[in-house]
C-alpha cells in the first residue's frame, strides 16, 4: 500500500508542481508586462529628478556661494590691545626703575639714621669712659694722700719736716689731679667736635643722595607720561579705524549678498519652466501605459483561472485515487489490529502461565531469606556474649596498677622522710663528739628502713607478679572458650547455608524448564495468527493497484497540453505591451532632448554668474585687506616709536641711578668706616693710657718724700 500510496503522491506532486509553476511563469510574465510599463514610466520618472537634481545641485551651489568677505576688523582690535600692552609694558617699566631711583634716596637716607644712631652711641660710650676715668683720678688721688699720710705718720722726723713734706705731697697730687682732670675734659670737648662733624657730613651725603634720587624720579615722570598719553590717543585713533573699517566690510558684504539672492531667484524661475515640460509627459505617458498594463494584466489573469480549473480537475482525480486507498488502508488496519488483538491474547496467556510457575520459586526463595536472616542474628548474639568477657578485663588491670602506684608511692615518701630527718641535723655547728653518735645512730636506723623497704618492694613486686599471672591465665581461658564458641557457631552456620542453597537451586531449575515449555507453545500459537492475516492484506493492496497503474499515461498527456495553452497565452500578453511600450518612448525621448536643452542653458548661465559673484568677493575683500595693511602699518610704526623712545629714556635713568649709587653712598660708607675703627675710642684709649702713666709717675715720687 505505500508503493501505491507512493505513486499516487507522486502523480499528485507532479500536477500540483504544474500548477505552482504555472504561476511563477504567470507572475513571470507579469513581471515582464510590468517592467516594459515600468522601464517607461522609470524613464518618464527620470525626467523630474533629473529637473531636480540639476536645478538642485545648481540652487545648492548658489546657496552655498562663497560671498563671506574677510572682516578686517579685529586686525585694528588686535592691534589696539598690542598698544595697550606698550603702555602696561612702560607703566611697568616705570615704576620698576622708579623703584630703583627711589632706592637709592631711601638706602642713603637708612644708611645715614643708622651711622648717626651708631656715632651718637659710640660718642656718648667714650663721654661714659671719660667719665669713669675722671672719678677714677680723683679716687686714686684721695687713695694716695692717705697712704702718703700714713706713711708720713710712720716715718720719725720732726713735725716741720713732717707738715712740709706733707704740704710737698699733697701739692704734688693736687698738681698731677688737676692735669689729668684738664686733660680728660679737653678729650671730652674733641669728642663732641667729633661727633659734630660726623653727623655733619651724615647730613650732607644723605641729602644728597636722597636729592639726587629726587631728581632722577622727576626726569623718570617726564620720560614716561608724555609717552603713555600718547599710546592712549593712538589707541583711540586704532579703535576708531577699526570701527570704520567694519562698517566698509557690511557694506561689501551686504552687495555680495544681494547678487547671491539674485542668483538664486534666477534659479527657481529656471526650475519651474523645467517642470512645465516635464508635466505634460507625466499627464500623457502614464494613462497609456497603465491601461496597457491593466489589459495584459487582465489576459494573463483570466489564462491562470483556466489553467488552475484544470489542473484541479486532476487533481480531484487523484484525490479520489487517494481516498479508494485510505479506506482500504483502514480496512487493512482493522485486519492488523484484529491480528494483533489475538497475538496479544497469546502473549498475555502465555505471561500468566510464566507467572504461575514463578510463585512457588518466589516463595522457596522468601524462605531461603529467612533463614539466612535468623544465622546472621544468632552469629551477632554470639559476638555480644563473647565480647562482654573481656570488658572487665581493662578495669582489673587498672585497679592492679593504682594500688602498685600507691604503695611505691608510700615506700618512696617514707624514705624521703628518713633522710629529710638525716640531713637536719646541723652537723656542722655542733662539735664532733656531741654529733657524730646521734649521726650514726640515725644513720643505722636508716639503713635498716631502707633493707626493710628494699625487702618489701621485693615482696609487693612478686605478689604483683603472681596475680598477672592469674590474670593472665584467666584472659587465655576466656579466649579460648570463646574461640571454641565461634568456631562451633561458624560450622553450624556454613552447614546451613550450604543445604539450604542446594534447596534453592534446585526449585530455580525446575521452573526454567517449565517456563521454557510455556514459551515454546504461545510461540507457534502466535506464528499462525499471524500468517492468517497477512494474506488478507496482500488481496485488499491488488483490488487498489488496479486503479492506480492508468495514471501513469493520463497524467502526462493532461499536463502537456496544459502547457502548450500557457505558453501561448504568456506571448500573446507580452506582445501587446511591448507595442504600447513603443510608442510611449518616443513620447518620452522628445521631451528628454528639450529638457537637456533647457537645463544646459540654465547650468552655463549660473556658472557664468557664480564666477562673477567669487571675482567680486575676492576683489573687494583685497582692497579691504590693503587698506587696513597699510593702516595699521603706520599705527604699528608710531607705536613702536614711542615705546622704544621712552623705554630708552627709562633705561638711561635707571643706568644713571645705579652708577651714581656706589658714588652717593661711598661717604656714607666711609663714615661707617671710620666709627667701626674707632673714631671715638681711639682718644679716650690714649687718655686712659696717660692717665695710668701719670699715676703710676706719681707712687715713686710719693714714696721718696714719705721715706
């Protein structure tokens, strides 16, 4: 039934592969129908976005005119703020050597208050020394009247002699104090000159170095304010030219605006006469080829429902064909289902009787089971009984070496004590004949406890022994009683299980062969159901192929005929849109020549009226650019004049007042000098020195009269 099944299917595929590729050939010629329309209408269609992509690029290339003129302007601005920076740049300037001038006045002027704080103070010091020598003088003169006296007072003479060389003395030291004292004071008066004179020249070279510094700054204000004002009106003057020459570049670039306007105008009003030949084609050509295209359309419409009418009729014959075998593939069905309900039977008997004879084998081996399972729990029961025997073995053993322990432990701390007693005994503090009985006294005492303790252990360690061995013999007989008792168990549990395995195997070969003799008869009950209906089905699939062999001559012949009414009526629906295809072309050809005409004009004109548009940018963006060249060059020039003029101005200013500097304070200096050599102390350290000579003069001559 499948290979007729099969054939069928085939002839039914074959039909129906006609029919869809009737289709694909109609839609084929659709698509051809369509593209001869469509290659027209695609031309036709060309024409506008031919229109609108020249007068497109055309209008783009107008807007996107380049009529943008430089803007000169922020040359001036760039420039102005150059010219500001002159001026910040000499401002700076300025007050850096306005800073040096100034210096110069301030250094001399701190130089000299600090030299005059220094002279007054070192004049004032050396006025303190000559003090200090006055009072000096005047000490050491009433210091030698008293000694004279004394020693006048010591001396034996007569009391004329006495007074007069008293009166002598005392002359003398008046003499030597007055002198000292005339000289000190004198020293005093040069000190003061001295002073006098060095503030003086202070105050000379402070002023002038501080009118120099005046001068310098007042000639510095004249070389930069002339100058900085000028770089503000020339600034004004940059700004301002800046501003007129923005207004010039509107201007220029408010004309080249208008002519791009222009321009582009021109282009839409070429863009709509364009259009006006391109409408026309569009309202004639596309009616035409659409009724064309309808028709054909049409044709190939009314060939494919023929064509598809047909083919379903032999379709329809196959699906009969078809049907007659699905209901003998259900007859034969039922027969294989009735055929396989008896073999089920049989199959099924056959099992139940498989599982009669299983039940006994079932129950042997249950009972096979339980004894095994009452050996294993007698061998347990033995285990628990021959294990409990040797629990309280560890606990003896235990209690045995405890009480060891403590005895040793006992005999061990009784010795101790003997000893402990021995060595108490203060041997060495007492004399020999009081302590020597007492110690071999106890010494023999301890040596008897030692042999008695000797003796005991001795004893304690074999009743020791004796009971492990008791112990041990009792572990052994218990051992071996028990290995008796599982050896007998183990025996008894072997013989067991080996009857009752023999017992077990023998009811299993005894089912087998039953079992086998069942399978042997469902098998040969199973063969001739089976045989039975198979040749029904055999006669049901004969009375089905007797319909299905014509088909193999009828199907073709159909199908060929088909073919050749296809064909035909695909050319005739072709041809006559190709003639309608003709005449549109021509149509269309026309209107393409007058349009190319039209657009190539328009194309050169704005060429032509871009190029002008770009000479007059260039052009007037070059006089703008010239004329604001050669303005800001002769701005640029003054600036610069007047930078460097007064930047030289400045530096010869700062040049003066750094070489005046070391000749302005050199006197200042040379004062510093003279104080730190000692100007006022070198006086006061010669009359220190005269004085010390006059006094010391002085003793000699005091002591010749006082002798």
């Amino acid at each position: 039934m499948n290979d007729l099944r099969a054939t069928v299917a085939k002839h039914k595929a074959t039909v129906q592969g006609f029919g869809s590729g009737v289709t694909p050939r109609l839609t084929t010629a659709k698509g051809e129908v369509e593209a001869l329309a469509q290659g027209v209408l695609t031309l036709v269609a060309t024409l506008r976005p031919t229109v609108d992509g020249t007068v497109g690029k055309l209008l783009t290339q107008a807007s996107a005119a380049n009529v943008k003129v430089l803007d000169p302007s922020p040359r001036f601005q760039a420039l102005a703020a150059q010219v500001q920076g002159h001026q910040q740049a000499l401002t700076a300037s300025g007050t850096k050597a306005r800073a040096s001038v100034e210096s110069l006045g301030k250094e001399a002027a701190a130089k000299g208050q600090g030299l005059e704080a220094q002279a007054k103070a070192s004049a004032e010091s050396s006025q303190g020394q000559l003090t200090a020598l006055q009072q000096q003088v005047a000490q050491r003169c009433d210091a030698d009247k008293q000694a004279f006296d004394a020693k006048l007072k010591a001396r034996k003479g007569s009391k004329a002699d006495t007074e007069a060389r008293r009166a002598q003395g005392h002359a003398l030291i008046d003499q030597t104090k007055a002198q000292l004292t005339q000289d000190l004071q004198g020293v005093g008066t040069t000190l003061a000159a001295a002073l006098a004179a060095v503030l003086v020249r202070l105050a000379t070279s402070r002023d002038a170095a501080t009118g120099r510094s005046t001068q310098l700054t007042g000639t510095l204000d004249g070389a930069i304010n002339d100058p900085v004002r000028a770089l503000t009106t020339l600034h004004q003057e940059i700004v301002s030219a800046g501003k007129t020459t923005q207004q010039a570049h509107q201007q220029q670039q408010a004309a080249l605006e208008a002519q791009q306007k222009a321009l582009v105008a021109q282009v839409k009003a070429a863009a709509l006469a364009a259009a006006g030949i391109v409408d026309p084609v569009d309202a004639q050509v596309a009616p035409s080829l659409t009724a064309g295209k309808t028709q054909a359309s049409g044709t190939l419409e009314t060939l494919g429902k023929t064509v598809a009418g047909q083919v379903a009729t032999v379709t329809a014959q196959l699906a009969a064909v078809e049907k007659l075998i699905d209901q003998v593939q259900a007859r034969i069905e039922a027969a294989i289902t009735q055929v396989s309900t008896t073999i089920d039977g049989l199959v099924q008997g056959t099992l139940t009787a498989v599982e009669t004879l299983k039940a006994p084998l079932k129950q042997t081996l249950d009972a096979a089971f339980t004894t095994l399972d009452t050996l294993v729990a007698s061998v347990s029961a033995l285990k628990q009984q021959v294990m409990a025997m040797f629990d309280l073995l560890p606990q003896k053993l235990e209690q045995l070496q405890a009480l060891f322990q403590q005895l040793v432990g006992s005999l061990e701390a009784l010795l101790e004590r003997a000893v402990g007693l021995l060595d108490a005994i203060p041997a060495a503090d007492l004399p020999k004949p009081l302590v020597n009985p007492a110690v071999q006294g106890i010494s023999q005492v301890v040596q008897q406890i030692t042999t008695q303790l000797g003796t005991l252990s001795s004893q304690v360690g074999t009743q020791l022994q004796t009971v492990q061995k008791t112990i041990v013999s009792q572990v052994e007989t218990v051992q071996t009683q028990a290995q008796t008792q599982i050896d007998t168990a183990t025996t008894q549990v072997v013989t067991q299980m080996g009857t009752l395995t023999q017992s077990v195997l023998q009811a299993i070969q005894q089912a087998t062969a039953q079992v086998g003799q069942v399978i042997a008869t469902g098998v040969t009950q199973i063969g001739a159901a089976r045989d039975q209906g198979v040749q029904q089905i055999k006669a049901m699939q004969q009375q089905v192929a007797a319909q299905v062999a014509p088909l193999d001559t009828q199907v073709p012949e159909r199908l060929k005929a088909l073919d050749t009414q296809v064909g035909a009526g695909v050319a005739a629906a072709v041809q006559a849109m190709k003639t309608t295809r003709a005449t549109a072309e021509g149509q269309v050809t026309a209107a393409k020549g007058q349009l190319d005409s039209h657009l190539g004009a328009t194309n050169t004109s704005v060429a032509a009226a871009l190029k002008s548009l770009e000479t007059a940018r260039a052009s007037a963006e070059t006089t703008l650019a010239g004329q604001v060249d050669k303005a800001l060059a002769a701005f640029k020039q003054r600036a610069e004049a007047l930078k460097s003029g007064a930047q030289a101005q400045v530096d010869a200013v700062t040049s003066n007042a750094t070489a005046s500097k070391p000749q302005l304070l050199s006197p200042l200096d040379a004062i510093g000098a003279q104080l730190q050599a000692g100007v006022f102390a070198k006086p006061v350290g010669a009359a220190n020195g005269r004085v010390t000579a006059a006094l010391q003069a002085l003793g000699p001559k005091l002591d010749a009269l006082a002798t």
